[in-house]
C-alpha cells in the first residue's frame, strides 16, 4: 500500500477536491446536510474571506498514491490571538476515512505548520468561522443537523483523541430541542405568561423586533450587547463591528424581523435573542448545490416552512440580569414562533458552562439533542516532536 503523504492546495483542481472531499465522508450518512458549496469556496478564498483580513490560513490534502483521503487546514487568527494574549494555530475542514494512519499525518501538517510559525497549540474544529459547523460531534448521530451546526462521523473523536488532543475549551458545546406545538394550556407556556406579566407590571422591560429600516444602528445594539452579555465566557473575543456586519449581511435573507427580538430597559436596548429558519431542511435536499439543478431542487423544497426553528443567541447586559429581561425576550420569542407556525425549536450552540444554559432548559423543559466538543494539541509537548 502506498505510504500517505499530505501535500499543500496549489491548484484549483487540488481546492475543488478539498471542497468536495465531504461527499466522500458522508454520502452513506443519511442524516448528513452538504455545505454550500459557493459559501465554501468563498470561505477559502483570501479574496472575499473576512478570516483573510485578520488572519492567514493554508490547505493541505492527505494522498494515499493518487487518491485523496484526507483534508485539514491550518490557520492563525492573528486578531483573536493578540486579545487573548495566547499563540495557538486553529485547525479545520478536517475531513478523513477511517484511518488513524491518515489522521495522524493530517494533524503532524498541521502542527508541522504551527510550529513553523512559532505558535504553541493547534484548536479547533473551527472552517475558519467560529460561528458555523465547528467542533467534533460527541453526541446526536440520528438527527440532520440545523442551520449554522457541523455534523462529523463518530470515529473523529476517537482519531483526535487517540493523537493527544483534549478538550479546548471549559466546557463543551450543547444544543437543545423543545417542542412550540404545545397546546395554549401547556404549563410551560403558562409559566413563561406568568413571568412576562410580572416583568411587565413593573414597566420598566419592553421588547420589539428588530428595525429593518435603521440596519446600522441595529447593528450597533447588537454589537454591544453581545459583547457585553457574552463576555462572562471565558475565552470569548469581542466582536469586531466590521466583522458581525459582515455576518449580519450574510443572513439578512433569512432573517425574519419577528425572531430578532431586543429587550429594552426604559427604552435602552440592552438584550436580545436571534432564532433563524431552519434551511437545512432544505438544503439537505439540494446536495451542497454541486450541479446546476440542484438549485432548482433547493429553491422547491425552500418554498416550504420548516418545521423547526434554530434558536441561535440570546444575550443581556450582565448588568440587567436581575431585571426580566431574558423572561421577556423569551416570551416573545416563543409566542411569535408559535403564531409562524413553527413545530419546535432547537438551542444551539450553546457552552455547557454558560450562566445563561441553564435558565434556558428550566424555562422550555428543553433536553439536550446534540453535543460537540472543540479539541486543542499541545504542541510543544507533540508525539510528533518525540518522534523526531
């Protein structure tokens, strides 16, 4: 058998088949949603990639002779790593066969990479956003995965684990499932009716959706908030204005003002929550949109409501945690996803370890569906440094 050897992306021919090496992975999967591919092939370009503005990143393709069986990049957000005061390389678009041989050559590239540069770890799953399809997938096998989540087989926590990676972060990544379709007397929504009607008697928290003819300075509030409420994480890195207006841009066409909820306090917004339709019930149907028919498919199967609605951040002023705020976004939330139509609702991503998580499950007796775990290498400690 020809030995493995892992050889950087220098031609489009190379970068077509890191983008579609996925379809290899998981065309047995029934449950597995494609990428985009145009959103992909954006997300590698140093051309239109917001990750290119802060940081530098390559690609590098694992051959067994000529036959690809295995992607990694490796990256280093020189932005995030200057606010957090640390060295670490970030590691992504991990894909491989089942093969710890062709594993363990994709993460010696990687660190070979990293070292080369001078940084300590490698961290990741993150294709270079970390906001989408991050982390390797721990528990939840037997669902598709919504809008904005990753999906990995369940052999890639042993091969990353067997290498020497551990847990990168405090704590892992979770997401929750709770049904919407209840009846009007369900004692979970008259639990959240009665919080919000306390809240509200004492006329201080009001909620409004999102204004779609003052973007700019939405987008201002959100900034502020989110890195306000989120900074009680312990490795969050603020958000850049430029960049979350870049983010905000991109799902502006699905946005749907009634779910983009900010919660006020005297008139000052300081909380709000973002859930957004699940297009994934959509997409999985339109394979990554490979062949041109495939948006014929996507454009069909998108004229639908999904039946699940992905509940993606919720954030308060930690100053205003004791004001209601968070019962009233999430009464609003959930009375304008039933009113839609909307069957229920999943919560994700959120830390295990954030204050917020648990207030969460309480409110919508909500389990956990999904779990995900992002890993980090020491390097300067590697198996591969002992095996020089």
């Amino acid at each position: 058998m020809p030995p493995i050897q892992v050889r950087p992306v220098s031609t489009a021919r190379e970068r077509r088949i890191l983008l579609e090496f996925p379809w290899r992975i998981y065309r047995d999967d029934p449950v597995w949603v494609p990428p985009l591919l145009p959103e992909r092939e954006k997300r590698i370009d140093p051309a239109r990639s917001p990750f290119f503005q802060r940081g530098t990143a390559d690609f590098f393709i694992a051959w067994r002779g000529d036959e690809p069986v295995g992607t990694i990049c490796a990256a280093e957000d020189r932005k995030r790593n200057a606010f957090l005061g640390i060295r670490d390389a970030i590691f992504g678009f991990f894909e491989c066969i089942n093969d710890y041989e062709v594993a363990a050559a994709l993460f010696e590239a990687a660190a070979g990479w990293a070292r080369d540069r001078g940084l300590n770890g490698l961290l990741g799953p993150f294709n270079l956003d970390y906001e989408d399809s991050y982390g390797i997938l721990l528990e939840g096998f037997d669902k598709p995965q919504v809008i904005l989540c990753g999906h990995t087989p369940p052999y890639y926590q042993e091969l990353v684990e067997r290498y020497g990676f551990v847990r990168g972060r405090s704590g892992d990544n979770i997401a929750f499932e709770s049904r919407l379709d209840m009846p009007e007397d369900d004692p979970r929504l008259r639990k959240m009716d009665r919080a919000a009607a306390i809240v509200a008697k004492r006329g201080r928290v009001t909620t409004r959706p999102a204004r779609w003819d003052d973007w700019d300075q939405e987008i201002d509030h959100a900034v502020r908030i989110l890195n306000k409420g989120l900074a009680v994480l312990p490795d969050h890195s603020p958000w850049e204005r430029a960049a979350f207006a870049a983010h905000a841009e991109a799902l502006r066409p699905i946005l749907d003002p009634d779910l983009l909820i900010l919660g006020m306090v005297d008139g000052e917004p300081v909380g709000m929550v973002l859930a957004l339709p699940n297009l994934n019930e959509a997409i999985q149907k339109a394979n990554g949109l490979r062949r041109p028919w495939d948006y014929i498919r996507l454009w069909w199967h998108s004229r639908q409501r999904p039946a699940c609605l992905s509940f993606k951040s919720v954030a308060v002023d930690p100053a205003y945690w004791r004001y209601g705020v968070f019962a009233a976004l999430l009464h609003a939330l959930v009375q304008n996803a039933r009113a839609k139509g909307y069957q229920w609702m999943d919560m994700s991503l959120t830390s295990d370890d954030n204050p917020m998580t648990p207030r969460l499950a309480e409110h919508l007796e909500a389990k956990i569906y999904r779990r995900y775990r992002v890993y980090r290498y020491e390097i300067r400690n590697s198996n591969f440094e002992n095996r020089i």
